[in-house]
C-alpha cells in the first residue's frame, strides 16, 4: 500500500455541528457514487477507507507515531 502525503485543512461544516475534510478532486471522482467509506480516527489520525477493506487496526494503530 502507498501513502500519499499531502496536507488538507479541516474545517467547520455546519453551524448545527460536525466537521468537514477536504479531499482531493481525484479521490473523490475514483469512488463510486454508492460506494460505502468507513473512517478510522483517533485524536492524531483519520484513514479513511472503502468499507470492503479490511483493516488490522493493532496493526494499524504500530504504524503512526508523533514527531
């Protein structure tokens, strides 16, 4: 698997609650429109992956650390 480095901002979405990524343009056109994503997320990192994935999250959760 490669890992693409890029920053994004993450922002506000809605006054009523809840925060938005963004994403590049060709990620987004690469998904199926009914395609489900799940997000995997703890307070340093957000992976976002198709729901047919897989993911060892022990694994996972090895392969980050903070500088």
């Amino acid at each position: 698997m490669i890992f693409f480095r890029k920053n994004y901002k993450i922002r506000k979405a809605t006054p009523t609650g809840g925060h938005q990524i963004s994403l590049p343009p060709a990620w987004i056109e690469a998904r199926n429109e009914d395609e489900d994503i799940e997000v995997l997320y703890d307070r340093t990192v957000v992976v976002i992956v198709p729901s047919r994935v897989k993911v060892n999250e022990k694994v996972l959760s090895g392969a980050f650390e903070e500088k």
